[in-house]
C-alpha cells in the first residue's frame, strides 16, 4: 500500500492502524512546514519503529513516482498529502 501524507495527523494514525492491521506499507511525505516539522519527523520515527517507511520525498515528483510506481506492486493508495 502506497500512503501519501502519511506522516500528516491521519496519515499517521491510518498508516498505525493500517499496519496493526498487518499491512504492509510505503508512506510519502514532502514534510513542508505547514504545521511544525518536527511533529512529521516525531511520527516518522513512531512509523518506523512499526515497520512503516517513509520517504521524504513530493508527490508533484513525476519522475520519482513513475519510477516508483514501476518497481513496486502497490495494490492500493491512501491519497491523504494536501
């Protein structure tokens, strides 16, 4: 499962839940200073420490996700980055 904004407030806790559930997961987020950044950070670590990577990275990144969505096998998407 491909999550976009998941280190957002609900992208964290789909992306906890998710992974309770035992999904298995990529989250991305551009980690842009809407809100605090090391609030993003702070649930990039928790994710990690569930097993949930995130890449810091832009979903406006073309390339990026073509090339992404060309190795990995994603079955579904939780579109959540703003």
């Amino acid at each position: 499962m491909l999550i976009t904004g998941a280190v957002g407030f609900v992208g964290a806790h789909c992306s906890l839940a998710l992974r309770a559930h035992g999904d298995d997961m990529l989250g991305l987020d551009n980690f842009n200073a809407y809100y605090d950044p090391s609030l993003k950070r702070a649930r990039q670590c928790l994710l990690a420490s569930q097993g949930v990577v995130v890449l810091d990275t832009d979903i406006n990144d073309a390339a990026l996700l073509e090339r992404l969505l060309s190795v990995v096998p994603f079955t579904h998407m939780l579109h959540l980055a703003a």
